[in-house]
C-alpha cells in the first residue's frame, strides 16, 4: 500500500513529460523509498524506450513489477493512468457544453497556437537528441516527405518498420550478430505465441463488427487506438502526428480545433501525455452522436485501446529482459524508429499550422510559446494557464 500512496503522489505531482519522470521516479522511488536500484531504474527506462507505447507508464509499471509482482503492477497502472484520464474524458464533456454556447474560439484563440508551438519544440528537442548522424537525419526527411505526400494511417507503421530495418542493418556489425542464434533460444515461445495472438485478435476485431452496428463505431475506435499504442514510439510527442492524421485529416472524427484544445489542455495536467487520448475518444463518439454516455465509453475505448499494448508488451517483456537486451540488432533499430518519428512530428506541425492561413496573431503565438520553451525555464502548465488566461481577458 505504501507504494501505490508513492504511485498517487506521484500521478499528481509529475509534469514535463517523460524525461520530468524519470527524473521524479529517480528521486523518490530509487533515492528517498529505495524501491529499486538506480541501475534497475536506467535499463527498465531504456527497455521503454525500445517498446512501442507510453514510455513512463511503462517504466512505473517494470519497478512495480519488481516490488510485487503482477497484481502491484496492474494496480500502479491504474492509480496512475485513471485520474488524468478521468479529467480529460470530463473536460471533452464539458468541451462539447461550452462550445454548444459559443465561446470556446474566443476562449481558446491563444492556446490553439500555443499548443502547435509545443509540437514545434518537441520537434526540435527530439531532432537534436535523435538526429546524430546523415542516415538519421535522411531518415527524418525521408519520412516527412512521404507522410505529407501519402496522407494514409497506413503509412506510419511500414515507415517504422523501414526506420528500424534500415539503422539495424547499418550499426549492426556482423560479430555482434553472431549472438542473437543463443539468446533467442533462452526466449520462451509459449509467452511470444500468447502476445502475438493477443496482438492480431484485437487488431481484427476492428474489421469483424458489421458497420451497421451500433457497436461499430466504438469497436472500431479501440482498434484505432489500440493500433496506433502499437506503433507510437517516443512517447506522447510521437502521439499527436499519429493521433491528428488519422482522427482529424482522414476520418474526420473531431476537428483541428478540438484536437488542439484537447492536446493543449493535456499539456497543463500531470500524468502520463496517453491520457490525451481520453479526450480525443469522448470527442469522437460525441461528434457522432452517441450522448453523453457514449462520450464516457469512448473516453474509456481510447485509454484501454491505447495503453493495452504497451501494458502486456513490458509485463511479458520484463521476465526475460536480460537475454533480450543483449540482442545488439534490437538495440540498434530504435535509433532509426526514434529519426523516423521526428519526421512524423514535423509533418504534424505542418499539418496543424496550415490553417493559421494568414493570422499572423497564431503565428505569434506559436513563436513566442516556442521561443519560451526553448530559451527559459519555464514550464508547459504556465505556459497553458496563460493562454486560457489571456483568451477570457481578450
């Protein structure tokens, strides 16, 4: 119980992203609650890093695993992921309220702006951290160039797939390979055959519901999310240009504005940045026509959706991480996912600045909230809370 009360500070207190995480998780669960070593700590931050899905919810729930076991783990994830989801799914609720009276554009002017400035400095953050060397960097504006051309959800997942293949190849050298014959062999094929099946039955569902359905559009909402937790690496950045392309451009479930709105809101909670999805899912049944408690059951589908996959990849990866990460080829695919993702979170910056047209107000915005992020310390909430702030006085 002691570390689930740590869990629920911890859930309330932690703003900044992942890199703020691991910092906090650093110093009250490794420095001050000895939980787990530091080392511990670093090697299950870096197995996040490797998989799919959210980051920090992952590494939260590898040190519960190591403290209690599955039911601890399981528990960790909810206390963490459920309040901001909660908040979220209620702000869509009140969101579709407010704007029914017609002040949300007003209200709002500032921080739509304000929002595409934080992908612009995600952007940028994530090139420098990522883009070391000319493969990376052609990588990156591979991708970029082909998502704004292919315009397709599709197109995300055979991206990765190339990014991952093509730096493997490249950084591998061949006495390294030579390991990975032994270390497949300590993998035990019954847990992979249970993930996998896992995978391909609810990545099908979506495609089995008849679209006549009523049920149809929810079903094929979790297949949405789940999907994309399957693909998203990099954390709660590489979540908005896989989010906004296919929820915004493609499928037309909620508009730019209420995507922006919702990312921006997002940016002013603590938690886990996956809890944006909350909002997205209650906006696009709402948008549909399914009241107010098919808002409550797409707030739901999305956070379950979403998360599902990066929760039973570390719960099956974590026994046997110590073979897997000695797998020098799996190590060296993720530079090559991590340069294709900032090529999709260009690609959603152009998306999102296109309607600014010739507002040369948002383009200012969007600058100076680049320009404060970059260049001082301060911190997306504040950021977030003066540009509501700024909309009710202006």
């Amino acid at each position: 119980m002691l570390f689930l009360r740590d869990t629920l500070v911890f859930t309330f207190t932690t703003f900044g992203g992942p890199q703020a995480h691991i910092a906090i998780l650093l110093r009250e669960f490794v420095e001050k609650r000895r939980y787990i070593t530091e080392a511990e700590l670093m090697e299950l931050n870096a197995l996040a890093q490797m998989l799919p899905g959210p980051g920090s919810t992952q590494t939260l729930i590898g040190v519960a695993w190591k403290v209690g076991g599955l039911k601890l783990a399981i528990a960790t994830f909810l206390v963490w992921v459920l309040p901001s989801a909660i908040i979220m799914g209620a702000a869509a609720i009140g969101y579709q309220t407010f704007a029914a009276r017609g002040r949300v554009e007003e209200v709002l002017r500032f921080l739509q702006p304000a929002a595409v400035g934080i992908v612009a400095y995600a952007t940028v953050v994530f090139a420098q951290k990522f883009l070391k060397t000319k493969v990376h960097t052609w990588l990156a504006i591979s991708s970029l160039i082909a998502t704004l051309i292919l315009r397709n959800p599709y197109a995300f997942p055979l991206l990765i797939l190339l990014g991952g293949i093509i730096s493997s190849a490249l950084e591998t050298q061949p006495a390294e390979d030579a390991l990975r014959t032994k270390l497949y062999a300590n993998v035990n094929p019954n847990k992979v055959g249970y993930f996998l099946g896992i995978l391909l039955f609810f990545a099908a569902l979506g495609a089995l519901i008849n679209r006549t359905s009523p049920f149809s559009l929810p079903v094929r909402l979790f297949e949405n999310f789940y999907r994309n937790g399957i693909l998203i690496f990099g954390g709660g950045q590489v979540l908005v240009p896989l989010m906004y392309t296919e929820f915004v451009e493609l499928k037309h479930y909620l508009t730019e504005a209420e995507f922006l709105s919702g990312y921006a809101l997002q940016q002013g909670l603590p938690g886990p940045t996956f809890a944006f999805t909350s909002f997205l899912g209650a906006i696009s049944l709402g948008n549909n026509g399914y009241g107010l408690w098919g808002q409550i059951l797409g707030s739901v589908v999305a956070v379950v959706g979403i998360n599902l996959p990066g929760l039973i990849l570390i719960l099956f990866i974590v026994p046997f991480w110590e073979d897997l990460r000695k797998i020098t080829r799996i190590r060296n695919s993720l530079s090559g996912i991590n340069a294709v993702s900032v090529g999709f979170m260009a690609t959603a910056f152009i998306s999102l600045m296109r309607p600014f047209g010739t507002n040369w107000m948002a383009y200012g915005v969007m600058a100076g909230a680049f320009l404060l992020l970059y260049f001082t310390k301060i911190k997306t909430p504040i950021l977030i809370i003066l540009g509501i702030v700024l909309g009710l006085l202006f």
